[in-house]
C-alpha cells in the first residue's frame, strides 16, 4: 500500500441550503418570463395534439350550436309577438290596408313597424310553427351539451396526462441531479416545487384550457351573428374588446409579480416548517420557541401579503368588465329600441342580440378572470423548469467498463477535487485499498474523510486523475453498476416506513428469509427484535421513533451485512452504538470485512485499531499512514489525536484514584477521638 498527498488547503464544504431553526433564508428570484414560460408550458402539451385537434373540433361544434341558440329564440319570440298583434287587427283588412290606413292618420312610426312584420290579420299565434321552432332550439341546445361534454372528457385526459408527464420528468430529474444540487437547496423548498407547484398547474390548466378556448370562439361566433343581425349595433358592442384589453393588461401587470412572489414565499415556508418539524425536540430544548413561532409568523405574514395582493389585484378583473359590459348593454338596449319603435328591427332580434351582448362580454370577463390563474399556473411553471434546468450529473458513459466481480482493490491515481474552483481541497492524492484490507481515515472535522468517500460513491466527480476499481475507472462504470458493489452505513440513519424486514432488505429485495435472519443476527438486530410487539413485522413508525438510536443503526448495519458488497463504508457507523453492543458489532464486522476492502471513518479511535491502513487526513491533505501501532510509535498527528482522546480520560481517572487514597487516610468517626 502506498499514499501521497500535498495540499495544505482548507477545505471548503459544499454551499448549503441547509439553515438553523432560526437561520434565514433568501433563495435568488429570477425575473419571470411570463411570454417564454407560457410558450413552453403549452409546448409540453404536443403530444397531445391530435386529441387536442379533436377538442377544438368538438368546441367549434358546441359553441356553433350554443351561439346560434339565441337566434332561434329570437324567432319565437318574434312569431308569438307578431301573432299577438296579428290577433288584435280586423280580420277583413289587409296587412297593407292598416299600414295605409296609420299613414293616412298620420301614426307613421306604427305604420313603419308593422310594415317590417310578418303579420296576418285576426289570425293570432302560429303555434305550429312555434312548436317547430322551440324543438329545434332544444335539439341545438342538447346538442351542444353533449358536445361540451365530450370535450370537457376529453380535455381532462389531455391535462392530467401532461400533468402525469411532467410529474414523471422531475422525478427522474430529481435521480438525476447531483449531490451538490441538493446541498444547496432547502428540502422543504424542492418538496414545494415538485408538489404544490405541479399541482397548481394542474389546476390552472384544468381550469383555463377549456375556458380560454371556449371563451375565444363564443366571442368569434357571437360577433360574426351580431353583424348578421344589426352592423350598428355590432359596432357598439364592439367598442368593450379595446378597454377590455387595457384592462386586462393593466391588471395583469401589476399582479403578475406578486403571483411570483406568492409561490416563492410558499416554497419558503414550507422549508421553514419541515425544518421546524424535523428540529422540533432541539427547538424545545434550546428553548427556541417563540423565535420559531415568531419566523414563522413573518414568512406567514409575508405569504399572506403576496398572495392577497395576487388575488385581490387579478380579482378586480372580472368586475371592471362586467362594469364595461353594462355600459355596452345599455347603450345597445337604448339604440336597439330605437330601431324596433323604426320598424328596422324585429323584436325578436333585439332580444337576440341583447342576450348575445351579454354572450360576448361574458366571455370577455371570463378570459381576463382566467388571467389570474394562468399567471399563477405559469408561475408556478416557472419553478418547475427550474428544476428541470438544473444542471445534471454527468451521464453514463454509452459503453460502460465492467470490472471484475469480488476483488474490490481500489486505487486513488493523482486524485484532485474541491467543492469550489477557488479554494482547492484535496490535491494530487494517490494512495491504494487492498482487497480484504480495512482502510481506516482519521482526522479533525473537516479534514475530508467524507470528501474521501464522496468520490469513491460518485456523488461527486474528480477534478483531476482518477479512480478505479479493480483496475477499471470507475468513472467509465455505470453509477448504478458502481453502487451495487458497495456497501454504506452512515452516520446518520435512514430508515422509511415499513417492517423491520423490509429495512433490512431494502438494498436485497430478493433477498430470502434465511439471508435477512442471518445478517440480523450478525449484526445483533435479531438480539432486540423479539422484544418488538410483532417481531420482524413490526412497522416502523415516523422517523422511526419506536427505535432507539443504535437499534436504528444496528438496522442499517444489517442492511449492509446483507446486501454483501465488495467495498464497504462506514461513515462513523457505530457512534450511536452503545460501548458494549460496539464491541459485538466490531466482531462480527471482521466477519463481514473478510474479502472485502473496507473504508472506515472513525472519530473513536478505539473502534479502528485493527486497521490494516490507517490514514491520518488533515486539510485535504493524508499526512501520516500506517498501522496503529507504527503511528503511535511515529508520536506525530496521530499519536496526538489518540492521546487527546485517552489521556485526558486516564489522567481524571487517575485523579480520581489519589483523591481517594486521600480520602482513605482519614479515619472514621470511631477512629477519631
């Protein structure tokens, strides 16, 4: 075995997202897009595009239908007003002969509506042909249902299979990231984006497809009946699309940063109480209570402002138009009687094109109402590109390198890496790991143990040189072909909800009955086990909580014991191992380590003695490296961190001992006088 190592760097963790409980927290906030965001989000929707067509083609045909419903009531009403006033004429005249006759008297205006009428005098209604007319606007207006029906059917597929499709890419987005994504970003944050932002743009396109679209061709259908049936007062009507622009405009100006800042808080907030929830027995124990509350009351406080300002400002949209189209009703209800009274318009039509004024300003207000949640769904958007843009680790490589099963010898070739470009960490490290060898890395907190074994996993990449694993660069294998050759156990366990067998088989799920036992009982899990209510079925609950902390290790152990790596790491696996049950587990890890080359970090110097390599790490940097007994001997920095470790124990202990030869030499009660 050999090492060299220069560097004398301090080294520099990654930047962390990681906070306090009562750490603050300013993530950076890139201006939003909104024009580019929306473009993409639609873009997602091309797969899509053939139901897509089909969803247009079906809300042509409804909203054809609901459009034309109007005027075919316009025609009833038109019938049964002309059959009134033909009911009250004299039988034995003419239709020409009474407009002549009011010419005659001098009543021109009724003699000019009448005209304009199809009347026959003392007949009365036509109810024949009214029934004909009301069957055909119900069959329109069934029509139209079911075809609104259809497509809203098929919209919903369309949406939440983009919705689906989204979902899936940031999940595999989430595998794909680096480590150093996560580091620096707040879990709370990342669990907001990939939940409550996917959810919000499902709702926002659920809600504003289908409006928008429908919305758009009721105000074509409805503008080109309008022109059909009066130009004039088209015109009228016509004057609301410019305001209702500027309005919408306007409004969605000013409220579109706020949608921004109502997600971006949300994110906040969220971390802030996963933090809070996952800290909360230290928050209790440093008496951080009301510093937390008081955090959260202002990250609520700063929410609650965002988001009333959002829906408060996009809400005066839908107001400000319905005022926009009344102003537009009445002027068309005041010239359109006009027009009646002139005999240049059926009564009929008026009541069509009034109902087909308050069809287009409807749609109008609709469309700037939508405009609240289409900026809050593309907000959100945004967030989830993000995510999506997020550099990834590099890819595997497309001819993967395999190296041989079992052996395990690893080698660090001129290794250099660092977390930032600016400040080194680790410099042309070289050293080699013997199959069947444990290789023990000691030294101060943040000297790069971790590091060590950050790069061996490939959770990072080396900046120079390289690494290989039985002679193949690991780097030229597959992560996944890399991973299952190796073993961890960390300081910090992690165990998911479910039994105690599903644990331990987690890196083995194929793993049999007779290999779970046996690595439980090497790993002294099946000691503590049967006093658990269901045994190995017993369900773990949240966190883990009816565990202690060593058991929970000791599950972790287990877990590796079983899924029989080739290299093994143990990043400070026993500290949460009471002294005795250390000692059972370091037994049967000699077990477990035989074959295997094995990396263990260790601040407890007790648990490495047997070391076949021990590497002192200091600032990147290994500055001494032998076995245990030669780096006593060599009395340098590790001689100095095993001193600071049992002398000071030994030098109370023997304190200890002359106070109580001290003590010894007073004699009692009775031996006094």
């Amino acid at each position: 075995m050999s090492e060299t190592a220069k560097t004398e760097k301090t080294p520099q963790r990654p930047a962390g997202g990681g906070r306090g409980p009562m750490g603050g927290m300013a993530p950076v906030q890139k201006a939003m897009n909104f024009r580019a965001s929306a473009k993409r989000l639609m873009g997602r929707l091309r797969p899509e595009r053939l139901r897509i067509a089909l969803v247009l083609l079906l809300t042509i045909a409804s909203v054809t239908l609901s459009v034309i419903g109007p005027k075919l009531l316009g025609n009833a009403t038109t019938l049964v007003f002309e059959g009134s006033i033909s009911q009250h004429l004299p039988a034995n005249l003419t239709k020409q002969q009474i407009v002549e006759g009011l010419r005659a008297q001098g009543e021109n205006q009724q003699a000019d509506m009448l005209s304009s009428m199809h009347l026959t005098p003392g007949q009365g209604i036509d109810f024949d042909k009214l029934v004909q007319v009301l069957l055909l606007v119900l069959v329109v207006y069934v029509a139209a249902f079911a075809f609104g029906l259809v497509q809203a059917l098929i919209l919903n597929g369309v949406v939440q299979r983009t919705v689906y499709r989204l979902r899936r890419d940031v999940e595999d987005k989430v595998h794909a990231l680096p480590l150093s994504y996560f580091d620096r970003t707040p879990r709370g944050e990342l669990l907001s984006r990939v939940t409550n932002d996917i959810d919000n743009i499902s709702q926002s396109l659920q809600q504003t497809l289908s409006q928008v679209v429908t919305s758009l061709l009721t105000v074509i259908g409805v503008v080109v009946m309008m022109f059909v049936i009066s130009p004039l007062l088209a015109l009228i009507a016509l004057i609301t699309i410019p305001f209702s622009i500027i309005i919408t405009v306007l409004i969605a100006k000013r409220s579109q940063a706020r949608f921004v800042a109502q997600w971006r808080h949300t994110g906040e907030l969220n971390a802030q109480i996963e933090e809070g929830f996952t800290g909360h027995a230290l928050v209790k124990v440093f008496g951080r209570r009301r510093e937390v509350g008081e955090a959260f009351r202002r990250k609520n406080d700063e929410l609650y402002t965002a988001s009333f300002g959002a829906q408060f400002i996009s809400g005066m949209i839908m107001p400000a138009m319905t005022f926009v189209g009344n102003l537009v009703y009445v002027g068309i209800a005041v010239v359109g009687g006009l027009m009646v009274a002139g005999g240049t318009m059926a009564i009929g039509d008026i009541q069509a094109f009034i109902q087909y004024s308050r069809q287009f300003t409807q749609p109008l207000a609709q469309l700037g109402s939508m405009m609240n949640l289409l900026q809050s769904g593309v907000a959100s958007a945004e967030r989830v590109f993000e995510v999506l843009d997020a550099e990834s680790q590099s890819p595997d490589p497309a001819v993967p390198a395999v190296a041989e099963e079992g052996k395990g010898l690893l080698r660090f070739e001129d290794v250099s890496f660092s977390y930032s470009p600016d400040t080194p960490l680790i410099e042309h490290l070289s050293l080699v790991a013997e199959p069947g060898h444990t290789v023990a890395i000691v030294g101060p907190t943040g000297a790069g143990k971790t590091t060590l074994v950050n790069l061996i996993m490939r959770f990072y990449e080396v900046n120079a040189g390289r690494i290989t694993l039985d002679g193949v660069d690991i780097s030229q294998m597959t992560r996944d072909d890399l991973r299952s050759r190796t073993g961890m156990v960390l300081q910090d366990t992690w165990l998911f909800e479910g039994t105690i067998r599903e644990n331990i088989a987690y890196g083995r799920p194929d793993a049999t009955e007779a290999e779970i036992l046996d690595a439980a009982t090497a790993s002294y899990v099946d000691r503590f086990v049967h006093s658990l209510p269901d045994g190995y079925d017993t369900v773990l609950g949240d966190e883990a909580s009816n565990l202690s902390a060593g058991e929970k290790q000791l599950l972790t152990i287990a877990r590796a014991f079983l899924a029989k790596p080739s290299i093994l790491i143990l990043d400070e696996a026993t500290s949460s191992v009471d002294t005795r049950t250390e000692v059972l587990v370091q037994k049967a890890m000699e077990a477990l380590r035989a074959d295997r080359t094995s990396f263990v970090i260790a601040h407890r110097l007790s648990t490495i003695r047997d070391a076949d390599l021990i590497l002192v790490m200091e600032n990147g940097s290994i500055v001494e490296s032998g076995s245990h007994d030669e780096l006593l001997e060599r009395g340098g920095a590790y001689a100095a961190l095993y001193q600071a470790q049992f002398d000071a124990p030994l030098d109370e202990e023997v304190a200890g001992d002359s106070l109580a030869v001290d003590l010894s030499t007073v004699g009692s009660p009775q031996d006094g006088a």
